[in-house]
C-alpha cells in the first residue's frame, strides 16, 4: 500500500454511506454494510503486516517541509533556559 492509498481508508466508508444513502435499493445498502467494515478490516490488517517489515509507511504527509519553523515560534534551547534561572 502506498502513501497515495493511505487516505482512502478514511474516504472510502464516507463515500460507501453517501452512495447507500443516494441508492433507493435496499439490497445495495446492506451489502455496502458487509462489504465496507471487511475491505477497511482487511486493508488494516495489510497495514500492520506492512508496518511490521517498514518502520515508516508513509512519508511528506501534508506537505510539511522537514525541519522548518515559522518565525512566530522561536525555538530555545535548554542552554539558554537554565541559564536564565542560575
């Protein structure tokens, strides 16, 4: 499973509800409830297999640069904390 799968496991029941709920057929609807919970239980289960040989599955989630820090939140170091209490 690769980064690009990782948000359908949250996506994926939200979409199964919304097009049960669309569907006038009854028999769709139940089989979206059996089939939702075993796909995601499965898919899960894959995850933990792979999570066991990877330490990381997935990485660069969001967008976030490694490393950067806004100037709003400027970081000190524990040098500088002690310092001011000795």
């Amino acid at each position: 499973m690769t980064a690009l799968l990782l948000p359908l496991l949250a996506a994926g029941p939200v979409m199964a509800a919304a097009l049960a709920a669309m569907l006038p057929w009854r028999i769709v609807g139940r089989l979206l409830a059996l089939a939702v919970p075993t796909i995601t239980a499965i898919s899960g289960l894959g995850l933990l297999v792979q999570h066991h040989t990877e330490p990381v599955v997935a990485t660069q989630v969001g967008g976030f640069i490694p490393g950067w820090r806004s100037r709003s939140s400027p970081t000190r170091s524990p040098r500088s904390c002690s310092s001011r209490q000795a």
